[in-house]
C-alpha cells in the first residue's frame, strides 16, 4: 500500500514538472499512473504585427512563414510510472 502511494505521488511529480514546463493535460488515469501531455507552440501575433508595421510590411513574409511551418504542430508525451 505504501509502495502505491509512493509511485503514484512520484506520478503526480512527473505531470507537475511538465505542466510547469508549459504542457497541458490531455489525458490522465491516476489508477494506472498514465498521463498524455501536450505542448502546443505559441506565435507572439503582437510582436509580429508591430514588426510588420515597423518594417512597412516586409516583415509579413516572414511572419506568413511562421504561420504555415507551425500551425497545428504540437509534442505530446506519455508519462508512465510501474
């Protein structure tokens, strides 16, 4: 009984520390000790549209690049402790 308490708080840890890190839960079962974190890539629009203005709109290339290249991508990891 002590050994399952142990694990599932060393569990409990482990999805702390990734949630500190920025990841979000997706799924998690404390009974088994599994966790589904997903971490999505955030884009500054502020910074972007100030850049595209400072720059009369030649930073807008660059800014359309990042849009394409990182839409929809996002890490996702699976925490298991036996």
């Amino acid at each position: 009984m002590v050994q399952d308490y142990e694990k599932l708080k060393k569990f409990n840890t482990e999805v702390s520390n990734m949630i500190a890190k920025g990841y979000t839960i997706v799924d998690k079962n404390d009974e088994t000790r599994m966790c589904v974190l997903e971490k999505k890539s955030k884009i500054n629009h502020g910074l972007h549209i100030v850049l595209s203005l400072l720059t009369a709109g030649f930073w807008l290339i660059i800014y359309a690049l990042v849009l394409l290249t990182s839409s929809n991508k996002s890490k996702t990891i699976t925490i298991l402790v036996q």
